[in-house]
C-alpha cells in the first residue's frame, strides 16, 4: 500500500505469518490453564473421569460455588484479604518510597553503609526461629497487623522506586527550594507527581503479594476469623 507521496510500500511477508501464528500458539498457551480451571469448576467429577484431557465441558454443576458463597469462613477469609491488600499496599508503599527518597540523596551522610544495611536482608535472613520469636516479643501473634507490618518493606521495589528518583533531575526540587517548599512538600508535590509509572508498577506488585502471602499467617494465625483467603 501506498502511504501519502512517499511511496513507501509496506509488504506482509511469509516471516510476518510465521510470527503471528508462533505468538497466537504462545498466547493459547498461556490463557488455556485459566480456560481449564473454570470449565472445571462447573463440571462434575464423572464429567472430568470422562475425558483424559477435559477441553469441552459437558456438565454445569453449582454446588462447589453455592458451598463457597455459604460458608461464612469464606466471607471473613476475603474481608481479611482485602483488608490486607489494600491497607497492607498502601502502607508498604508509604514507606518504601520515603526510605527511597531519601536514598536517592547524593549528599545523604552514610549513604554507602545505609543502603548496603538495606541490602543485606535481601539476600541473607537471621532463620525463621528468631524471626517467630521477634514476632512473638512484639506481641504480635494472632493479630491482623502481623500480616502488614513484618512485610513492609520489600527491598527489591525499593530498589526500583530509588532508582527512578535518582534519575529526576536535581533543578525540579532546587526549584521548589527556591520558591520555599521544605523536602516533605517538594517530595509530595513535585517528586511523587512525576514518578506515577514506578509508583503504579510497584503498587500492583505489592497488591499481588499482599493478596497471594499465605505463609505469615501459617505461621503467626490461629484465630479462623483472621485468616486470609489464601
């Protein structure tokens, strides 16, 4: 096809076909578990015996669901999820991003020794008997905070969330220093606004690991009412 006078010929070759097909196989791929597992839900069990492989459902059946939805355990189990998720996200992010704001600081005294204390606990930890007796000392078992405050900080996001503060140019905040902002205005009203991409990725992550931890409270919860889903 002929695009305006440049005369530029746009041609879909063999190679074109070939890629799209690889990625349409790839794609099947990977939507094919989630197709499974919800035809599954709604077949019965002679259903599934019936096909080595069950692709074509052949059965509706509610009950697993009408189970579910009737059990109150389910319902506290998913208010406690949420509550984690969103609560647990919001606070998680809070901090993060003020430790790396401040480790962004190229003139912040120590900066070397703090932020390879923060490394540290990335790749090394003191055992899960200290850390269960840490938890117990703070009289924190059995209580929904246990599930959001131990997690706090992932050092991993943190790491992300500082590298793109490194990268925002100094003269925004000597501007905003200027005009009289001190560094927590400068920090929520000029380097917050600017950084919404890092600040929407990390937030989704801790969403999903807020809503998929499943070991802290295997470990610190015994009342069912504070039980997640999970």
């Amino acid at each position: 096809q002929e695009r305006g006078s440049t005369n530029m010929k746009y041609k879909i070759h063999i190679l074109d076909y070939v890629n799209i097909i690889i990625l349409l196989i790839f794609a099947l791929i990977a939507l094919f578990p989630f197709y499974y597992v919800t035809i599954s839900s709604f077949a019965t069990y002679a259903a599934k015996q019936a096909q080595s492989i069950y692709i074509l459902p052949t059965s509706f059946d509610f009950t697993p669901y009408k189970t579910i939805l009737s059990d109150h355990t389910f319902w506290d189990a998913l208010k406690v999820s949420c509550f984690v998720s969103i609560v647990g996200t919001l606070w998680s992010l809070f901090i993060c991003t003020m430790a790396a704001y401040v480790l962004s600081k190229k003139d912040l005294p120590g900066k070397k020794l703090i932020f390879a204390i923060v490394l540290i606990p990335m790749f090394y930890n003191g055992g899960l008997i200290p850390f269960y007796l840490q938890i117990q000392n703070l009289g924190l078992i059995d209580r929904l905070a246990v599930l959001i405050f131990p997690a706090s900080i992932n050092t991993f996001y943190l790491i992300l969330i500082k590298n793109y503060f490194d990268d925002i140019s100094p003269s925004l905040e000597e501007s905003a220093k200027i005009d009289g902002a001190n560094d927590l205005v400068t920090f929520a009203r000029i380097v917050l606004p600017i950084s919404k991409p890092i600040l929407a990725t990390v937030t989704l992550f801790f969403i999903v690991d807020k809503w998929n931890d499943y070991y802290n409270a295997m470990l610190f919860i015994n009342s069912q009412k504070l039980k997640p889903l999970q």
